[in-house]
C-alpha cells in the first residue's frame, strides 16, 4: 500500500473538491463516521449514556471532531466537545460542522486548562477523541494544546485520533512537543508515514485506513516514495516453487560467520536460510568453531576457515573463504565473525570480488565502517546493508532527529546501496530514493540473535532468485510476522530467535 505525504494528501483533496465537484464538508461527514466506527468499538455493545470528551482544533481536522460529536450524540452518549483554538481561526466547514451540532443541540465548548468541571469530565469519560491538529502540523505544540493533550494522555479512556495523532509529525513520526498516544487512528484514503514510523507510530495505536469517497483513479495515479509492506505485498512477491523442482533449483548460499563466543551466530543464520527455502546452504565458520557448528548442523554444510589465536578468521582465510563463496548465488557476511584484521581482509575481499546478491551484516558491517568507499565501489552490485541503529551510527548515518525514513534515504542514495535499518517498524531504503516500511514484529524479538535470523531469511531468498528489493521487502515482513506468532504462542518475554525459526514454516504456509 503506498504511503502518501502531507502535501499530496492536500492535493488530493484539492482535486477532489474543486475539479471533480465533491463538498469539502461531505468528505468531512465521511471522515467522521469513520471515526465513529472506531469509537463505537471502543464502547462495547451498549453506548448509550456513556461519556465521551472531544477535542477540536480550529483547523479542518476539528471540523472532523465537531461533526464527530453530533453524530456520537444521536447514539445515547453524554458528549462534550471542547474548542481548543481561538474562535476566529475556525475554518468555514469546521463553523459549518459546529452549526450542524448545534441545531442537533450540541454545544462547541471553548477549552479552559482551568476549569475544573471539564477536568472533572475528561477524567471521568469512557472515551476522548482527539481532532486537535491533522496532517498540517509542522511546528512545535504550544499554549493550551499542550494542555489539552496531557489531559487526554493521564485519562483512564482511550482516545481516539482523527487522522493523525497530535503533535506527531506526518512527514517524518517525530514529536514537535508532545503528542496524545491514542488507542486508535483512523487516517483517511492512505496511510502517512508519520503514523508508521519513529516515535509516531508509538503513538499511533491501532491504525485503521478509512475511505473519504477520494476518486479512485486519483489515488491509484499517485507516485508515493514509501510503501507498506503487507501480507498482500509479500504474497504476491514470493516466488512459486515448481513441481519438479531439484535442490539446485532453489539456489545455493554461502554464510561466512561466527568466532570463538559467537557461536549461536552461524547456527541460527543457516537454519534460517534453509527454513526459508533455499536448496543449498553452505557454511563458512573459524575452524576455533567448527566442532561446534558441525554437532549443531544438520541441514546446512559448514566447513572450517583458518583462524587466529583469538578465534576469529585469519587472513590465511582469504582464499579459501573466496572459494566457498565462488559458485554460490547469494551470500551473507557478517554475523558474529568478531573484530581482527584476518576479518577485515576476508570482507573487503569478498566486497571487492562477489558479483552477486551480498547481505552484510553486524561485524560484516563493522569490518568497513572506516572505510565506507568499498561500498560505494560495489554500487553495481546488489549489496544489502542490516544495521541496527548503532551500526548505522558507525557507518556515518546520522539519526539525530529522529527521522529515520531521511536519513535512511540518504544513506543509499549517497553509497548506491540498499539498506535495511533494523528496529521497530525496519525501513528498507533503495539507491534510487524509494523506501518500503515494515508493519510486523514485535519488542519480543529484541534479542541477541533476532538479526541473525533475518540475515538468513534474507539471503535465503535472494539465492532462489529473488529481486533483492523483493527479497529484502519479504525478509523484513516475514521475519517480523514470526516473530508475532511467536509472541502469540509464547509471549513475548520468554520467546526466542529459535522459536521464531521454528515459526517460519507457519508464515510460508500463510502465505501460500
């Protein structure tokens, strides 16, 4: 599903009101039984005489709260709504909304931080409504929006926000002050990026996708940089596997990882690579790990590289490591291989020589974080970069405003590269500016390991000839989406990065 922008969803109302003729307030009334729908749920099966507190800006998106309160009114509920703006700033459908509530005799209240029977009232409701600020905010809260939100964060109700949490910003999920953290947001025609992403989709809740009424066509022609990546998106992505298929048909990857200490690395990459379907998968380990990752393998082919004293690779490991790489299709480098030159030479070596798809990973990543041009070198090559944040940090990613889906944009378009920025909600970055953003998983999955399994999923897919960008959009969701049945099953303190191997087959059978 794309994800539009603040100016474009403008445009689109624009379109929609002044060429194809539709009433501005009409879209707003549809707006509102959306978040009726939301609110209702919140309620239970009886509404009626219950509380519901509804805060309105002076702007469009309070228009949208206004209308929302007459229409909670015809349902039984005790509702007060509450203008937090100056009157003279109220746009013309938001005064048409308050007309229409007032003939239904409703009452547009103006907020007062000082009132004590409105505080008595919002701290006692069974729901608040939040339809302060839309898509338009851009500067930081102030006066008694500020207020108005702390109100509705400390009440014992869920809140419902129209379009957009207040104080997220749309663009980018930052904060611009304070924020109300909603249960549910019903956002209109498509969903934004603010809602997904950062401390925004925090904030956000169950996020619900209502239609206004948008012609189709107007949506379905919009060029959008971001993408959902969605349980539709994936399914139609995988590839089918033929019926006479052989092991060779499904492709054959090479894993370099693991050093004395981090042994678990290589076992839970390749048993990932192999749950996800790849015909082969052959394993490159220190020979100080060996014994280890032979006991541990079953289905994946370790073979021992020369090592140091300090049980990572030595650099007596270059050529044999480049021979276990030569005639594979796909390969992930990286996890748990430690720090040592014998390491840095074996990945620079392999950046320099492997032609095809590469996943770098963890120590992978740390091995070239001086030296970021040997990545640039590769931009001909499908190179897949998975760095948590402080990996990221390392390779000169710059995170300190808080706007990932930027910076991670300008990371691969900077080093022609495709990267995968782990975390809650894992952005997938593309040289050319595009992004995809990951809508699975769960704080269970913060693991030692977790990256592990993804890596192997990753490179799983790319040798069955997988697009990369294909591969790395389905490895984010698919890994994410055991990691929620894990947390399903098992909760998601005690689950483990095993367990969400041993989910995977699950997740394909869903998929099917």
């Amino acid at each position: 599903m794309k994800i539009a922008a603040a100016e474009q969803m403008r445009q689109l109302d624009n379109v929609t009101i002044h060429d194809r003729g539709v009433p501005s307030t009409l879209l707003m009334e549809r707006a509102a039984q959306g978040i009726l729908e939301a609110c209702l749920g919140c309620l239970g099966e009886e509404p009626r005489g219950k509380r519901c507190a509804v805060f309105c800006g002076a702007g469009n998106n309070g228009g949208d709260g206004v209308a929302v309160a007459r229409l909670l009114g015809r349902q039984g509920l005790e509702v007060r709504a509450f203008l937090v703006g100056k009157r003279e700033k109220m746009t013309p459908d938001c005064r048409e909304m308050e007309r229409r509530l007032a003939e239904e005799g409703g009452v547009l209240e103006d907020f007062d931080p000082a009132s004590e029977a409105q505080r008595a009232f919002v701290a006692g409701a069974d729901l608040c409504v939040d339809a302060i600020f839309g898509i338009g905010l851009n500067a930081p809260i102030r006066g008694n929006a500020v207020e108005a939100i702390r109100w509705m964060n400390e009440a014992k109700a869920p809140t419902v926000a129209a379009d957009i949490p207040s104080g997220v910003e749309t663009d980018t999920g930052r904060i611009l002050g304070s924020a109300v953290k909603a249960a549910k947001t019903v956002t209109f025609t498509l969903p934004k990026l603010g809602l997904l992403v950062g401390d925004g989709a925090l904030c956000t809740g169950e996020l619900i996708i209502h239609s206004i009424g948008i012609p189709e066509e107007l949506v379905e022609g919009l060029e959008c940089p971001a993408t959902v990546i969605d349980a539709d998106l994936v399914r139609a992505w995988l590839p089918e596997r033929p019926a006479d298929g052989h092991k060779g048909t499904f492709g054959k990857c090479c894993l370099l990882c693991g050093s004395t200490g981090y042994t678990g690395a290589p076992i839970l990459a390749s048993r990932a690579a192999v749950r996800s379907g790849t015909g082969l998968v052959f394993l490159g380990v220190p020979e100080s790990i060996y014994t280890v990752a032979a006991v541990k393998s079953d289905e994946a082919m370790p073979s021992p590289l020369p090592a140091g004293e300090d049980g990572t690779l030595s650099e007596q490991a270059l050529v044999p490591a480049l021979e276990k790489l030569a005639g594979c299709d796909a390969a992930l480098i990286g996890p748990g291989l430690g720090r040592s030159d014998g390491v840095r030479t074996v990945v620079e070596a392999a950046m320099e020589t492997v032609q095809y798809p590469l996943v770098l990973d963890a120590d992978g990543i740390n091995a070239i974080a001086g030296h970021m041009d040997i990545l640039y070198r590769r931009r001909d090559c499908p190179t897949i970069v998975t760095p948590h944040d402080g990996e990221f940090a390392r390779m000169g990613g710059d995170l300190s405003d808080g706007d990932r889906v930027t910076a991670a944009r300008k990371f691969s378009m900077t080093y022609g590269c495709m990267l995968v920025l782990k975390g809650h909600r894992t952005i997938v970055s593309l040289p050319d500016g595009e992004v995809f953003v990951n809508t699975t998983g769960n704080s269970g999955m913060a693991k030692g390991g977790s990256g592990d399994v993804l890596g192997g999923i990753l490179v799983s897919l790319l040798a069955q000839g997988m697009h990369p960008v294909k591969a790395a959009a389905c490895a984010v969701w698919i890994h994410g989406r055991a990691g929620d049945l894990c947390a399903q099953s098992l909760g998601e303190r005690g689950m483990t990065p095993s367990d969400m191997i041993r989910a995977l087959p699950k997740v394909f059978q869903e998929l099917e």
